[in-house]
C-alpha cells in the first residue's frame, strides 16, 4: 500500500474527469463530479464535506446521459450547472438543475434547463462569470465562441453573438475574467487568447504558450495562470504579454490543470498526468523575485516554491477545484474516479 | 705641629719673595722684546697679504689649469676662496684678474652644465656638478627645472628595457618624489597594457624584477619617497590584474570550444563527430586550462622576488577567490548558451528551421555532461592541487572560510548538469509529442476503416528515437548494470511472462469488459509500483533513452484518452502498439515499466472503445510480418 494519506477519499464509480466547487452553497463545503464512462450509465454526484472535515458524503446521485468533459457550477445557484457531453460521435452541451427536494426523493432526475444546441464542432467547454449575477454564458468549441443569454424562467438559452477563430486554430478551453464581465482567455493550440466578448474581437494574445488550462487571480487584476504540456506552470501579466513573469517546474509529464487560490492567491494547485497533486508558493508581484535573489550571496539558492507534493493518486489526475467557502480545502479526481479532498492549511501564508 | 706652622710661614714667605722677583724680570723681558715682535708680526701679516695677492693674479692661469684637468672641483675651490677679495677690490686693483678668473669660471660652469644634462656621465659625478654650480651661486633652481624638464621629456620615450635611474639631492624633494612616483606608475601601466595583450609568465616576472632593482636603488638615495610601499601597491594591483586576465582567458577558451556546434555541419557524419568533439574539447579546455593556470601560479608563487614574496599572502588569496569566480561565471555561461535565460529561445529556434534546433539540444546534452565532468574530475583535481600549493596564508580571516569552497561548486555543477540533462529530455520529448498529437488528432476514429498495415508513424516515431540513440552515445556513458533482456534469453517477439489479464480481455464479452478491466488493473497497479514510470534520470544512455520511451508513451496514453475508438480503431492501434513493442524494448532499458506502459494504452483504448474487439492474432502477427518485410526492404543495412 501507499505511504499514509492525509485527505478524504470517495470513489465515484465509474471514470471521471469533472469536478467543481459549488460556490453558491454557502452553508456547506460541497462539490460536484461527472464520470467519463462510454458504455455504462453516467452519473452526477453532489459531495459534501462533513463539518468535521473527515468524510466526504454523498449528498445526491443523479444520472446523466453521455459522458461527461466538462462540468461547471452556477456561481449564484447552488442547484445549477453546466456540463458538455458526448456520446462517441456527437457533442452536447446543457444547463441543468437539480430538482428541490431531492434529498427526499427515491432517484431524483436532473431538470434540463436549456440545451446549448448551436454548436457543430466539437463542443470544449462552458464558462459562468464568476464574480457576479448574469444570464450570460460562454460556450468554447474548437472554432467558436459563443455568447449566450440564459433565461431559466422559459427553460431557453438564446445565442448573443458568435465569432468563428479561423481555420487555422483551435480553441480548447478557457476561462472568463472575473475583474471584467467583457473580457475571456480562450487557449489555442499554441497561444492564449483574450476577447471581448461586446465586440467578439480578439484584443490581446500570449503567444508561443502551449496551454492545456488557464486560471486567472481573483484577487489581483491582469494576472493569469497556465498550465502548459511541457513548460509546467507560467504565471502571466496581461499588460506585458511577451514573458510570463514566474515559471514553475509543473510536473514530471504534463500538467493538466492549474488552479489559484480565490483568496490566498499566492497558493496555486497543479493538477499532473503523473498521478500528483502539487501545491506551490509562487507570489503574483514581477519585480520582488529575481532582484532581491540575485542580491543576495548566501549559499543556499532560491527557496523552493513547491510547498507540497500529494501524491496518493493512482492515475492522472485531471478534475481540480478550491473551495470557496472554505479556501483552505481543495478536492482533487484522478481518472479511476477518486476523489481525494485535502486541506492545506499548514501551508497558509501568514497574514 | 706648631713648629711646622711657624716655619712654613717663613717659607710661604720667601717663596712670596722668589715669584715676585721672577715675575719682575719676566715683565722686563716682555717689554725689551716687545716692540721686536710687533715688528715681526707685522711682516708676518705683509707677507700674508702678499701671497694672497700672488694667489689672485696666478688664479686665471690656474683656472685654466683645472679646466684642462677637468678638475672642477678644485677650480670652484679656489674661486670661491678668492671671492671675498674679489668683491672688496675686484673693481680697482685686480680687475684684470677678476675679469680672467670670471671668463674661466663661465667656462667651468658651462662644462658643469654640460656635465649634469650629458646622460652617459654617472650619476654622482652630475651630483657632484650639482653642488659645485651651488656653490657658485649658480640660479640653480632654473638649472632644476631644465633637468626637470628633460627628465619628463625622457619618461615620455621611456623603453622598458633601459634603465634610467636618476639620483640628484636637489632640494625640492615634493616634486621629485612625485617624479619618481610617476616613473613608477607609468612602469606599471605599461605592464597593464602587456597584461590586457596576454602576456606570458616569465616576461611578466622579467618586468617586474627590473622594476624592482630601480626601486630599491632609488629607494637608497631617496627614503622619503617611500617607494617600495608605492610600488607595492601598484604591483598588487597588476599582479592582481594578472590573476584576473588568466581566469577570463581560460572562460574564453572554453567558451570558444564549445561555441563550435554553431558552424552548420553539412551532412549527418560531420553532425555526429562534432557532438563528441565538442565534449572532449570542452573538457580538455576546462581540466587542462585549469591544469595551465595553476602551473603559472605556483611557479609565480616559487618566484623569490622580494615584491612577490610580500604579496604571496594576496595571491594565495586571489587565485582561490579567482577559481571560485571563474566556476560560477562558467555555470552562468553554460546556462545562457543552453538557452535557459532566454526564455524566447526555444520559440526562435523553432523559427530557425530544425537544423539549428537540433544543434541546440546537442549543445544541451553535451553540456549536461560537461557538468557532471567539472563535478567529477575537474574540481576535485583542483581542489587536490590548491591544497598542496595554496593553502595556509591568505589574508581572509577564520570567520569569512576559505574563498574557495570545492563543495559548493560541485553542488551547482550537479544541479546545472541534471538541469541541463532534463531540458534535453523534455526537448526532445517535445518534439515527438507533436507527432503523437498530429497521429492521434487527425484521423476520426470513431469512423475508422479496418487496419490494412501498420501505421507509418511508427516509422517515424522509431527514427526520432533512433537518433536520440546516437545523440545519446556520443556523449553519454553507458550504464552499469546491463538488463538481462528477455529476447535474449528465448529469442521471441512476445513477452514470455505470462500475462493472465491479457487473455481474459480477449474471452469476455464487452460489457462485462469494461468494468473487469476496470478492476484489473486497479489491482495490477496496486502490486506494481506506481514510481516505475517516474523514476530519476542518471547520466547514462540507457536511462536517458528509457526515460524518454517511457514519457513518449504517457504522452500516447493522455492522446489515446481524449479520443473515441470504433471498433477498427481499436483494432489499428493494437496492431501498433503489437508491432512497436519489440523495438521499443529493444531501445529502452526498462522492459518492465515498458511492457507496462504498452498495456496501459491497449487499455486506455479499450476504454474508450465503443465496441473493442481486439484482432486475431494470426491476423496481427501477418501484418507486423509485412511491416518488417518491407522496412527491411528499405533498409537493407539493418
């Protein structure tokens, strides 16, 4: 067996690459997850964390057609969230609900809410404003972006506008900003581009930046965080685009996914192929850490910035995702379906 | 008693008488011969004067005499003697004489002149000039400032080779110390300018003893000047200099060496060679410009000149400080041309075309090696020769530690060598990555015909390792511990261990499949080590090349995973996967985590098949068959 583990464990049962903080419940710290599975039934668990810390309990177990590649919760409803789905050949996308009382019921079914039903490629994922109120919605496919108005009133979601990026690109992602509702990262193959979503016109990009995932600062504006196959982790000012102003090693193969802590944001998560969890100090501000190094002739080099390695995963670890309401907490979901929820609050910088 | 008295007093008495009558016919002598002497004195005092006056009117030809004689001295004698006279009287009654004597002395004070600016006399005789024109009043001090003059005149043209020490005792001592001084100093700025031209040891220690037999003998003559101290100073600084300009030539001669991978090479032989060549020139620069360097210290050490004797504590010093300066500068270098700093290089490089790509990651490599070479051999053999030459001394005190510290060097040599050996890696990672990607992100699988051949990647693939193979034998050594391989042993393709998880896979129907594959390997990973597939790097070929199989297919299974297999999709990829399973344990050292690898992907595909029927096996053995077949068609050398 492994050495000791220090987190939460829950298996889903199937494998799975989704999870997601549900930022809108703020009486509990609570997550949801999607398996990944092509043949059996697929399913959506509501997972909370018991007060104490020491379990993880299933709260709701609801199934869902298709697999399941990308899940994102509702920042201002807890019942709500986004997932994209395939079934082999086709690719969808829906807003769902999970219906009240569902505790009560015997095998409660997720209301579709509205089908983002535009789309003709190969649908990436779905973006909620995570700063605020709106009906509007980000979707991302491999040529598209689309701004939708989301009215779960008439159960619709009508198209805003579109912007197609070209034949010769393909998008795989991205993130919204949460300083400006106007302003969304979408990576490509080998930039990261920046919209404007009023205009839908690109207005800046990082170029020569392979990004497989993008996590921009809440806490401070024009600082945005990717996670790149071969170069690890770079953190990046948006006003000085041509060179990231940290890097960090990342892991021994790719890392996947990359997240900043909502509210220490010198902490950041990495998620890696190579089964790991890495959490590192690395401080947003450009001028403090290369100067100060170089000043100083003590033997011992530079501090190290990973904090932490969690390494208690059986394979690649894709699904990565802070708490909100506790942002000590992270959960994490390794492809064979465990969820490890772990707490880092002996690495918390002191305030 | 009292009888003595009285009769000494009779005595007394008569004795009183006897001095008063000896005393009153001195008196009466005296003055009977009184006036005989004053008469005598004063032909004494005529006679006198008389010969003076001889001395005056015989002074002309005297004079001329000396001057003959060259006998300056005695000429400036006797005219100073005769000029009180000749002030008093030399306007009436010896003017002629005057007259005479001042032409001969105009003379003498010409030859003195010509004397004291003429470089060929030696130098006390131009002192002796010096007094003597004081002497006679001479306005000595504008004479001071010709030779003055003239000496600066003269240091502008200074050659280094003649030696010109002047000793004068004039007595304006500021201006000549500060003369001598700058003597000094432009000594040793021409030494500087030598030094910055790389000059050899012994000429340095030729210039420098020069300079030191002129200081000491000025030093004689002219204590005040304090010129040893001077000069000691200065020499440290060009000695420091010295010390310097041997560090950075030795940074230049590596640098120089390694610099060679930026010539273009013209076909792939030439490539090769130049790889290696790099190596043992890089390493050949480092040990034996090291080697050179310490050899010139010690003998500079061994050096008894007493201005190197004074600095040897210094030195000691410096050469320390410099080894230590001199590794960090060559760490810095070696991460600059690796591209590290740069962080726009590797895209620019890529712009560039592959050819210097290429070179880039050979540079890498043959860094890495570089590295671990100074770490292993090159310091400890420095370190061995600074203990038995330059220990003890030194002017640094206990508490700061010695400024050459071995062990921190081979720390940072470590670091950048497994720095640079990683980078490679992932270069190289890198670039296969993008064929993956292409392979696997084209086609669309879910409507994939049947498997006519084995795909053409794989050929591709098998090259790009091929050459990283003898990238890798060049530089790197080989392991130690060779692997016994399997193939060696029973000389089939497959792997002989017998694999129960594979055979079930192929009886059981698809639904249940799924699930039990689930738990399969669940259970399999739980008794393999998960550590196999991310296991250190050492600096040797086979675990270079292993690492980077084994990181080609992670790479393959994170494609496999994002993608969506009909049934003869699954069926293509098994069939490559079958037929890169021998090569690729051939060219990875690690078999185990290979095979294990390889399962992962049959695996993942299965996974992600919507119908995974694996071929029969009489069909895949004929098609890999072929594949070989017509490789060794192609390739007929191998």
């Amino acid at each position: 067996m492994q050495g000791g583990s220090t987190g939460v464990g829950y298996g889903l049962k199937y494998q799975a690459r989704c999870i997601v903080d549900v930022k809108a419940d703020t009486d509990h710290t609570s997550f949801i997850a999607g398996t990944l599975s092509l043949k059996e039934e697929n399913e959506v668990h509501l997972i909370r964390l018991s007060s104490a810390g020491t379990e993880l309990i299933c709260e709701g177990l609801f199934s869902h057609p298709n697999e399941i590649w990308d899940l994102s919760s509702c920042p201002y409803n807890p019942r709500i969230f986004s997932t994209v789905f395939s079934s082999g050949e086709s690719y969808g996308a829906a807003v769902w609900q999970i219906p009240e009382l569902y505790g009560q019921s015997n095998s409660p079914q997720l209301e579709q809410l509205a089908s983002l039903d535009a789309h003709t490629c190969k649908i990436k994922c779905i973006l909620w404003w995570p700063s605020g109120r709106t009906d509007k919605l980000i979707s991302i496919d491999e040529r598209n972006i689309f701004l939708w108005r989301l009215d779960s009133a008439k159960k619709t979601a009508k198209v805003q506008s579109q912007e197609t990026v070209g034949m010769l690109h393909s998008f795989s992602g991205g993130a919204w900003d949460p300083h400006d509702q106007n302003a969304v990262a979408a990576t490509c193959d080998s930039s990261i581009q920046f919209w404007d979503i009023r205009m839908m016109k690109k207005t800046n990009s990082i170029e020569h930046a392979h990004a497989r995932n993008v996590d921009y600062n809440t806490k401070k504006q024009n600082i945005i965080v990717s996670a790149e196959d071969e170069s690890g982790i770079r953190i990046w000012d948006l006003r000085m685009p041509k060179i990231p102003i940290r890097e960090l090693p990342g892991h021994a193969h790719w890392t996947w996914a990359v997240r900043v802590n909502p509210e220490y944001d010198e902490l950041i998560l990495s998620a890696g192929t190579d089964s790991a969890v890495n959490l590192w100090f690395a401080s947003a501000t450009s001028s403090e850490d290369s100067k100060s190094e170089s000043l100083l002739e003590s033997p011992t080099r530079k501090v190290d910035p990973l904090l932490n390695s969690y390494n208690d995963y059986e394979d690649s670890v894709y699904g990565l995702a802070w708490s909100s309401r506790e942002p000590w907490i992270f959960a994490s979901l390794s492809y064979d379906g465990r969820v490890v929820v772990e707490s880092v609050k002996s690495y918390l910088p002191r305030r | 008693m009292k009888n003595n008295i009285v009769g000494m007093e009779t005595n007394m008495e008569q004795l009183l008488d006897k001095i008063m009558s000896v005393q009153s016919r001195s008196d009466r002598v005296n003055t009977s011969l009184l006036e005989k002497r004053e008469h005598i004195e004063k032909l004494h005092r005529t006679r006198n004067l008389l010969r003076k006056v001889q001395f005056i009117y015989d002074l002309p030809s005297r004079l001329g005499k000396c001057i003959k004689s060259e006998a300056y001295a005695d000429a400036v004698k006797f005219f100073t003697g005769a000029t009180p006279i000749f002030k008093a009287y030399g306007d009436s009654s010896f003017h002629d004489c005057k007259r005479a004597s001042e032409e001969a002395m105009s003379i003498v004070t010409k030859k003195l002149q010509e004397k004291l600016f003429s470089d060929s006399e030696p130098t006390n005789e131009r002192a002796e000039a010096v007094l003597l024109l004081k002497q006679l009043d001479f306005p000595v001090d504008s004479l001071k400032a010709k030779l003055l003059g003239n000496l600066e005149h003269f240091l502008v043209d200074l050659q280094l080779e003649s030696r010109e020490a002047v000793t004068t005792t004039l007595n304006s001592e500021n201006q000549l110390i500060e003369l001598a001084q700058e003597l000094f100093t432009r000594h040793f700025e021409t030494i500087q300018q030598h030094i910055k031209k790389k000059v050899s040891l012994s000429d340095l220690l030729a210039m420098l003893r020069t300079i030191w037999i002129d200081v000491t003998e000025m030093d004689k003559v002219l204590p005040e000047a304090a010129l040893p101290d001077f000069s000691l100073k200065a020499a440290q600084n060009a000695v420091k200099q010295y010390v310097s300009s041997i560090f950075s030539h030795l940074l230049n001669s590596v640098s120089e060496a390694l610099s060679v991978v930026h010539i273009t090479p013209k076909g792939r032989m030439e490539e090769e060679c130049s790889l290696q060549a790099v190596l043992e020139a890089g390493k050949k620069a480092v040990i034996q410009g090291s080697m050179d360097a310490l050899l010139n210290f010690r003998q500079m050490l061994d050096d008894n000149l007493e201005l190197l004797v004074k600095l040897r504590d210094l030195i000691i010093d410096w050469v320390q400080e410099g080894f230590q300066e001199f590794f960090r500068s060559l760490e810095n270098h070696f991460l600059l041309l690796s591209g590290r700093n740069n962080l726009t290089s590797q895209d620019q490089g890529s712009m560039d075309g592959t050819q210097g790509d290429k070179m880039l990651m050979g540079l890498v490599l043959v860094l890495a090696q570089l590295s671990i070479f100074v770490e292993q051999n090159a310091i400890p053999r420095i370190t061995e020769e600074i203990a038995a030459s330059f220990s003890g001394g030194g002017v640094r005190g206990y508490e700061h530690g010695p400024p050459f510290v071995p062990g921190e060097i081979c720390r940072m040599f470590r670091a950048a060598g497994e720095k640079f050996l990683q980078l490679y890696i992932n270069m190289k990672t890198q670039k296969i990555s993008v064929l993956l990607k292409k392979r696997f992100t084209t086609p669309n699988w879910i409507k994939h015909k049947e498997p006519r051949e084995v795909h053409m990647f794989v050929d591709l693939f098998l090259q790009e390792l091929e050459a990283i193979g003898t990238e890798v034998k060049q530089i790197l050594p080989q392991g130690l511990i060779r692997k016994h391989r399997r193939s060696d042993s029973n000389g089939s393709t497959t792997s002989s261990r017998s694999n129960p998880l594979r055979e079930d896979k192929m009886t059981r129907s698809n639904t249940q499949r799924a699930r039990s594959q689930l738990l399969e390997t669940h259970l399999a990973k739980l008794f393999k080590q998960k550590m196999e597939i991310f296991t250190k790097v050492e600096f040797t070929q086979e675990s270079v090349l292993s690492t980077i199989v084994k990181l080609c297919l992670k790479s393959l299974q994170e494609f496999i995973r994002m993608q969506t297999f009909n049934r003869s999709g699954f069926q293509q990829i098994q069939l490559d996967i079958q037929f890169l399973r021998a090569p690729l344990k051939e060219i990875g050292e690690d078999e185990a985590a290979i095979d294990f690898l390889l399962d992962e992907v049959i695996v993942a595909t299965a996974e992600r098949s919507i119908d995974p029927v694996p071929l029969e096996p009489a069909i895949l053995e004929r098609l890999i068959q072929v594949k070989l077949a017509k490789s060794r068609e192609q390739n007929p050398s191998s």
